[in-house]
C-alpha cells in the first residue's frame, strides 16, 4: 500500500502547488497533453464490454481488495448504470461471494 499512498500524496501536493491555481483552458490543455493514451490505458479501466469492466476489477480482487469504487466518464451514463446492474455487478456477486 505504500507505493499508492505516496503517488497519492504526490498527486495532491501536484494538484495543490499547479492544477488548483490553472483557469485558462489553453493550459489545461497543454498539461493534458504530458499524458499519453497508453499511460493511461495502464492506470485507467477503459473499456466498452462488462467483459472489460470485470476483467480489470477482478484484477482488485485476486489482489485481495473488498471495496472497490467505480466512476464512470462515459458519455452515456444510463448504459454504463444498466451495463453494471444488469452484467457486472450479477456476475461479481455470483462469483465471489
């Protein structure tokens, strides 16, 4: 758990010293562009399926995680809520109780 815990305050401290004080959207966008799409498939669950959203969440589990929370940035919300409800959340219940 160290290893989270220090990137953790690492990306505070980042937040608090660069992100919290950048209003102009030009900039915003100049320090989107420090991270590339492959980094963040490596630390982002980016997926389409219920087979990708279980896949990277039972990684968690084999870790030995119990509490696991999930966000969601899709543009349409109500499929992802349905995708979980019906596919993913049924299956991880049945699976690992």
């Amino acid at each position: 758990m160290k290893l989270w815990e220090n990137l953790l305050k690492v990306f505070k401290q980042f937040w608090i010293n660069q992100c919290a004080s950048i209003y102009d959207p030009r900039e915003i966008e100049l320090y989107g562009k420090l991270v590339s799409d492959e980094h963040l498939k490596k630390v982002w669950m980016i997926g389409t399926t219920p087979e990708d959203h279980i896949k990277h969440i039972e990684h968690y589990i084999k870790l030995g995680f119990r509490n696991i929370h999930v966000t969601s940035s899709s543009p349409d919300e109500k499929k992802t809520i349905s995708m979980y409800g019906g596919q993913v959340i049924p299956y991880l219940k049945s699976t690992y109780k």
